[in-house]
C-alpha cells in the first residue's frame, strides 16, 4: 500500500495549478524516454530493460497506464487515491475484532483530508484566498496566524513540502496550544451547511465535535480549545442536528418495504466519506457517556439513531452503540429511556438477522440485571422495561422464538433444581425478584404475540410463540408449588397477576382457582385471634414475601383476603371462564367452598371483614350465574357442535355481566388508591380514602 497524500500535495491539488504541471512532466517524461529508446536500439538492440535507466522507464511507463483515460477532474476529486483509500477504510469494517485502533487513526484530522476533494469549492481554492483579505480580513487574519503556508502556496515546491508538513503534524510542540472556536466561526459552518451542504465545513465541524467530545481528557491532540459553555452546546447542537441532513443530501439512504434500511452505495464519494463518518459515530458515543443533562442526552441518542444505516456494516460500532443504549435504556429518566429504546428498535428493524439477535439478546440480559433489586421506587422503571422489551421481542416472531424457548426452559430447570434439592439455596433460585419478572415478562410477550386482535390482522394465522404458552403455564405453576405457606403467598400473586394477563389476551383457560382459594379460605379458618398492630398496609405489588411481623397480624390478614377475592374475581370475570357456555357449572365447586368458609368464620367476630368480603363475591358469582342460564335458555344445540358453541361464546359480552361491572369497579377503586399513595409518596399534600 502506498503513502497516503500528504496535507500539501492535496492543497496543491486544489490550486488549480495541478493541470499544467502535470501536461509539462508529461511532455520531459517523453522526450526523455525517446532519448533512452535511441540509446538502447544502438548498444543492447531489444528486449528486457538492462540497466537502471530502464527500468526506471517500465515504471513511469506503468504510472502513465494507470492514469490514461483519467480526466483532470477525476483525478481532483481523488481519483488517484481511491485504491488505496479502499483497501484503508474497509480494513476496519469487515471484521470487527481489528478495530480497536478505529478511534485512533478514525480520529486523526489527516485522515479526512481528502474529503476536501469532494467539495465544489476546492476548484475555486486560490481564486477564493486571492480575495479573501478584501472580503474577510478577520478569518485573512486567522490564516496567517495559524496557517501561512496556505496563503504562500509554492508550486514548484511542493515536493519538498510533503516531508515538512507530515514533520510538523505528527511532532506538535506540547506548548502549542489549539485555537479557540468561537461562535462566528461556527455561524460560518452553519451557513455553508445549510446553503451549499458543504462537505469541506461538516469535516471541520465533526473535528471541533471531536475535541468537545474528549476535552476533559488527557493526552489527546485537539484541533481546537473550547472555553465557553455557550459554545460547547451551540457546537454539540449543531453537530447533532446539521450531520445526518447533509449526509443525507450527499448519499441518501433508502427504506427497503419490509422496513429494512439500505445503505448507501459503494460510489466513491462514499468510500471517502465513510472513515469520517465512523469517526464521528464514536465521537457521538463517547459524547453520550459524559453528557449529564436529560434534554441534551435525548436529543443525542435520537440524533446519532439516524447514522445507524452509515455504520452498519461495522460490526464494533453496533456493538458499542448498542451497549451504550442498553445502559441508558435501563438507567435513565424516562424520556431517555424512551429515545434510547427506540433507537434500539430501529437499530433491530434495520439490521440483519445476527444484529437482531444480538440486540433481542442483549437486551433480555439487560432487563434480568436491572430487576434483580426491585423495591416500590424503581418498580415503574422496570414495568416500562419489561412492556417495551416485550415489543421488541414481537417485532420478528420467527427470531423471538429461538430465545424465548432457551430463556424459558432456563427458569424451568431452575424449577426443576429447587424441587429435587428442597434446600434453602435452591429454593432462593425461585423465590426472587429476578423470577417473578421473567416470568411476568415472557407472559407480556406472548400475550402481546397471541392475542386475538393481532391473530385477526395477520389473517388468522398463529403466531411461532403459541407453542411456548404451555411450557410456560406449567413452570409457572410449578413454581407456585414448591413453598405453600404465608409468607409466600405474595409471591403467587405476583405469578398469578402474569397468568391471569395472559389468559385475557390469548383466550388459553388456565386453572388458577385451586392457587386462588386456600388463600382466601386460609383468611376465614384461623383458630386464633390475629394479633392487632400498628403496622401500615402491606403493598403485595412491590413485595415477594411477607416479614416475619406481619405474620398473624390483622392489617396482613385482611390485605390476603382483599387481593385473593379481587384476584378470584379479575380471573373469573375474563373471557376463557365466564364467556363459557358452561360457566354455571364451573362455579358450582367454588361457591361450595367459599360458603362453607364462610360460615365457619361467622363463629368468630374477628373475621366478620374477610367473610364480607368472600360473601359479597359469592353473591356477585351466583348472579351471574343466573345471568348465563338465562342467556342460554334459547341454545337449540348440543355441546357435540362446537361450531355453535364457539359462535355464542364469541357473541357473550364479561362486561355486561354482574361480574363484570363488579369487577370494573372494583379495578377503578384499586386504581384510584394507588394514584393516592403515589402522590403521597411524592411529597403531595393528599388525604387518603379507602
């Protein structure tokens, strides 16, 4: 690979002096090759080049095959040096693990010299500076304090300037010090931006961006000194904004119709551009880790989204921005959180189908490491995790299928290891936070995936993940088996909050009653009095189970019964239970027990709460109950035709039913005291109401 051109020789280029020199090297070039022909036909006759002077003549002779047919503007645009620049810039794109130099050498100002070359304005290079003391003393001035060369440009001596400008660029005295940017320099960049998309000021503006990325750190050669934080943001914000609309200007990209992104093609402006590109890219990056303000940071991970179809083919840079947005997606505000997910979306929906699994992959990690603490406060932050993470994982449901099976046999091995122990390490692989919202998270998943509206939109279809709802049905009960006491009993809820979400959107009937009854019957059978105690109200949502003092207490005892009954009453209120044509004689077993439990809890005064509670459900089950056998006095068919069977069941509406208006308010009553509790709990001056 040969020398990349030096800083002189491409200015020189740019003079517009480079035509006439090069048609009077040719015109010596060929007299003195006609010089060497005469002497080689007198002594030596022909053949092979014998001596020095005829080889050096085989080589001009290549030299000029390689630049024949080559216009003078093709070789002004860079022409000469696509080869090599091809075999530079696609080193560090093809194989990821060579790219661990990419910052440096990407970084470097000489490496973007050359997209100079691009630029219109190069041709008119002299003409522009020969008239630049008249119309802008100040930048006039700028250049002869920090650039003389480029005002006393010599020609003929430009060969001899190459060594020199490579000795001052690459052994800058540790005193000098860069220039500072100042705002009209930047305005200046603005408006060759937006009026020409001049890819000359995008260059000089992402190298001011590199220095405002890595100003704070140590042994890094900066282009530029920034002193004003005005400054700073105007840089940042421009930067940000101005880049993906002049890249999109000199090579587009297109969407493809499955929503795919298609890069640009492999033209030369590309290939020059694309090293400048990537270096940017990690400037952003890099910037994104050390940027503290929330709206800034937003604006920086949706931003930097729009260059993702420039660095696809750059297996490091995804992998790098996509770990940076992981960590803000699980670690920042809100509206953060939110732009970085997208972008995570975008970057899955745009790529191939190893970017998609590497991404569904990573982010499933990510979600089972945050949520390994989970306490009231970050509890909201990890719902909204979990629900976007769920609409990642239904994007592709062929690739969703591949994880969802192997994450899902995990929990159910660990099951299987808790039960076969019986000790209280393999216990603990169970009863964690970390299980109960896998659980809750794959129960998102292929409920989002199965449900029946989004069965109907793809023609009735069913989804790869059906096939995963009983495996996972199973280890979910499972796991409610293996510790049956008080304590745990907030942990089934947890599990059957997820079953029953699941059994409302995919229509699956799923036995919870014999989970949800020994509860509630648990609440009205005690033989001793529950023990009075000051303790507040016992949140079942933001724990996994009970401490030892809320055991046999009354606050304890009537919070069982209240979410057991609102449980029984959410499950058999859904679709699968009460749309049966059978539901009648579904219930008849339940309100047996619960009767028979409420009696026994008359004897005691202490229970007169809890038996309210279980007697206000029964009577809601046994008028609903009545309600289905009115509807169902006119059926003229037998339970054989399933057809008809299905067609009713299909025509019941749960909401207008007794049980179903019940629970509705029921759901707005729980609704409105949570809303209460919040606003307490962030400060708000709020009375609350039971």
């Amino acid at each position: 690979m040969g020398k990349k051109a030096a800083k002189a020789t491409r200015k020189f280029a740019a003079s517009g002096q480079l035509k006439k020199v090069i048609q009077t090297r040719r015109k010596q070039r060929d007299i003195k090759k006609k010089a060497e022909k005469r002497k080689a036909g007198k002594g030596k006759g022909k053949g092979l080049p014998t001596d020095e002077h005829d080889e050096d003549a085989v080589e001009e002779e290549q030299g000029r095959n390689k630049f024949k047919g080559m216009s003078v503007d093709d070789f002004l645009g860079g022409g000469f040096m696509e080869g090599e620049e091809d075999d530079e810039e696609d080193a560090p794109m093809s194989d990821g693990s060579e790219g661990e130099s990419d910052e440096e050498d990407i970084g470097d100002d000489e490496s973007f010299a050359s997209v100079d070359d691009l630029d219109e304005e190069g041709r008119t290079h002299m003409l522009e500076l020969s008239k630049l003391a008249e119309k802008d003393p100040e930048f006039y001035k700028y250049l002869q304090e920090n650039d003389r060369e480029l005002l006393h440009f010599d020609a003929d001596g430009a060969e001899e300037d190459v060594e020199l400008e490579d000795d001052m660029d690459e052994e800058r005295m540790p005193e000098e010090k860069a220039p500072v940017l100042t705002k009209e320099v930047l305005r200046r960049w603005q408006k060759a931006l937006l009026e020409h998309r001049s890819l000359r000021a995008l260059r000089r503006l992402l190298i001011a961006f590199r220095s405002a990325a890595h100003m704070n750190e140590e042994d890094q050669a900066l282009a530029w000194t920034i002193d004003s934080p005005s400054v700073y943001n105007k840089l940042v914000v421009t930067t940000l904004k101005y880049t993906p609309i002049v890249l999109d200007h000199h090579c587009p990209c297109k969407t493809l119709v499955n929503g795919k992104m298609k890069g640009p093609t492999q033209t030369p402006k590309w290939k020059t551009l694309q090293k400048l590109i990537l270096s940017y890219f990690y400037n952003a990056v890099h910037l994104v880790s050390q940027l503290s303000d929330t709206e800034m940071l937003r604006m920086a991970v949706t931003e930097s989204s729009k260059l993702l179809p420039y660095v696809m083919s750059s297996r490091k840079a995804v992998k790098v921005y996509l770990k940076s947005s992981l960590d803000l997606w699980s670690s920042a505000d809100d509206s953060v959180r939110i732009a970085a997910f997208l972008a995570i979306r975008k970057l899955a929906s745009a790529a191939d189908a190893s970017i998609t699994d590497l991404v569904l992959k990573n982010t499933y990690l990510t979600l089972v490491r945050s949520c390994k603490s989970t306490s009231v406060h970050t509890l909201p932050s990890i719902n909204l995790m979990k629900n976007s993470a769920s609409e990642l994982y239904c994007m592709d449901h062929a690739a969703a299928y591949q994880h969802a099976f192997g994450y899902i046999r995990q929990l159910a091995i660990h099951l299987r290891n808790s039960m076969k122990v019986k000790s209280k390490e393999a216990y603990k692989q169970v009863y964690n936070w970390q299980y109960v919202h896998c659980v809750d998270f794959w129960t998102l998943v292929l409920a989002r995936a199965c449900d029946k509206q989004a069965q109907v939109e793809r023609g009735g279809n069913d989804s790869e993940l059906k096939a995963l709802i009983y495996p996972l049905v199973q280890v979910s009960l499972g796991a409610m088996k293996v510790i049956r006491n008080s304590r745990s009993f907030p942990f089934h809820f947890h599990i059957i909050r997820s079953l029953l979400h699941l059994t409302q959107h995919t229509g699956t009937y799923v036995p919870l009653v014999p989970y949800l009854l020994p509860i509630l019957t648990s609440t009205m059978t005690s033989s001793s009095k529950p023990r009075a105690s000051t303790l507040r109200r016992f949140d079942f949502e933001a724990n996994i189970r009970a401490h030892q003092q809320y055991l046999k207490t009354r606050v304890y005892n009537e919070g069982l019964a209240e979410e057991a009954s609102y449980l029984l009453a959410e499950y058999l209120a859904s679709g699968p239970v009460h749309g049966s044509i059978a539901f009648p004689e579904t219930v008849v077993p339940l309100v047996m027990m619960l009767k028979k439990a409420i009696k026994g809890a008359k004897a005691s005064s202490w229970k007169a709460k809890e038996a309210g509670m279980a007697k206000t459900l029964v009577e809601r089950i046994e008028e609903s109950s009545k309600w289905a056998e009115q509807k169902r006095k006119g059926v003229s068919f037998t339970p054989s035709r399933m057809t008809e069977v299905d067609a009713w069941e299909n025509n019941v509406k749960v909401d207008e039913t007794p049980l179903g208006r019940y629970v509705k308010v029921q759901r707005k009553a729980r609704e409105k005291r949570r809303n209460l509790v919040e606003k307490a709990r962030e400060g708000e001056d709020e009375i609350l109401e039971d």
